[in-house]
C-alpha cells in the first residue's frame, strides 16, 4: 500500500521556458534592479532593532522613575517600532515575492500565511491597513499628551492635533477606497470570466 505525499508536497514538473527575444529579456530582467532597494529595506529593518533595544533599554532602567503616562508613551514607542517593522517585512517578503522572483516557500512551516494569496492588490490593501495602524498609535500618543497642550510642556499645538486627526482620516479614507476599488475590479474580473 503505498501513501500519496499531499497536495503541499507534489511538486508539478516544470516545463521548458519558451526562450525570450532580446528585448523581452533585458524588460523581464530588469526586475532584478529592485534587488538593492529590498536589501536597503533589510538595512532600515536592522536600524530599528537598534531603535527598538535603545528604547527597551531606556524604559528597563528609568523603569522606576518614570510617571505611569511616561512608561506607556515609551511602551506606544516600541509598538510603533514594531509596527513599522512588520510593514517592512510585509513590503520586502510581499514586493520580492510580487515583483521580483518566487521565494518557493510552499511547504515551509514558517511561511508567511498571508504570502500564499499575495498579489500587488493584496499587497496595496495591507500596507494600507498597517500605515493606519502606525497613525493610530501616533495618533494615540499625541491624545495621551493632549493634557499638557496650552503649556511649556506640550510638543504640539491644538492646530498640529487637528492635522494628526486630519491625515489620520485621510489615510483611512484612502484605505477604504482602495479596498473599495479592489473589489469593483475583482468583481469585475469574476463577471468578465463567467
């Protein structure tokens, strides 16, 4: 009795490329030139680890002397390090994947769940979602330092807060309407096939 190695497992074989002229070649080729700009992208993700542990370490050893609004603003901080971080990941995974070459992870238990439906749509709606995230807790940092406005103390106006609230909405609108443009076009390619 011999067991049939699953879905994830059986690997189709390839078929010979068709062989490209010149000029389709150097264009296709030419996707290979966003490879330093996704490694500069891995640069920025090792600048904020440097960021996140000097953060990490100023709030360990001031723990006990800072005020319980300080300690949360810092813990906002790593958040917001984080966040960020997980849109770095999301556009090098998801660009490289979408616009470069396969990573030919299927299979693989750490890959990304969200890799495997990845497309330059899905990719646009959730780097969307992850920048309003990141304004949301900028957002919420400011709302936590609202108290002090009209003092020496305050790092922002009444003003900068309406602008924060302001591009805040911006970027949730926008998402939406990206979202909202996606799915007119998604059910407009399902009409289009049936």
């Amino acid at each position: 009795m011999s067991v049939e190695p699953g879905p994830e497992l059986r690997t189709e074989p390839r078929l010979p490329l068709p062989p490209l002229g010149l000029i389709p070649m150097v264009i296709f080729g030419s996707r290979w030139l966003q490879l330093p700009l996704y490694f500069g992208l891995i640069v920025a993700q090792c600048v904020y680890i440097a960021l996140f542990l000097k953060e990490l370490w100023h709030l360990s050893w001031h723990a006990l002397d800072l005020t319980e609004q300080q300690i949360m603003m810092s813990v906002l901080a790593l958040i917001d390090v984080v966040m960020i971080s997980n849109l770095l990941v999301m556009v090098i995974v998801g660009g490289y994947e979408t616009f470069v070459s396969r990573l030919e992870l299927q299979g693989h238990p750490d890959e990304p769940e969200w890799l495997g439906h990845v497309n330059a749509s899905v990719l646009k709606i959730k780097l969307a979602m992850a920048i309003i995230g990141i304004s949301s807790i900028a957002l919420l940092r400011t709302f936590i330092e609202a108290g002090n406005l009209g003092s020496n103390r305050a790092g922002f106006t009444e003003t900068g807060v309406m602008w924060q609230v302001l591009i805040h909405l911006t970027f949730v609108v926008s998402a939406i309407g990206i979202a909202y443009v996606d799915r007119l076009s998604d059910s407009g390619a399902r009409n289009h096939a049936e």
